[in-house]
C-alpha cells in the first residue's frame, strides 16, 4: 500500500469507530465511508487499536 493509501484507511478506521460509538450502525457507516457493510466491523475494530494507541501517546 503507498503511504496515503495507508493514511486514509487509517482515518477511515478511526471515524468508523467513533460513529459506532455514537450509535450509529454499521449500515450507516458504510454508507458515510462508501465502504460495503461486511467491511465495517475490521475497520472498527483496527480503529479501537489505533485510538487506544493515540491515547497512550498523548498522555
């Protein structure tokens, strides 16, 4: 993968995780990212990793 490509499934990640933390299902999401609904809950879940480590740095 190049290097945006990486970037951007990353933030894709992350902004699927906060959204099912807000509530809102996976139909939903996938629809915001442009994704298929049997690809959110990888992404949600990469993006709980990649929070909790951001988490870990910023404090």
């Amino acid at each position: 993968m190049s290097k945006k490509t990486d970037i951007r499934n990353r933030n894709a990640a992350i902004t699927a995780y906060r959204m099912r933390e807000k509530g809102f299902t996976y139909n939903h999401i996938a629809e915001h990212l442009g994704k298929k609904p049997h690809q959110i809950k990888s992404l949600i879940l990469l993006g709980e990793r990649l929070e909790s480590l951001n988490e870990g740095t910023t404090q």
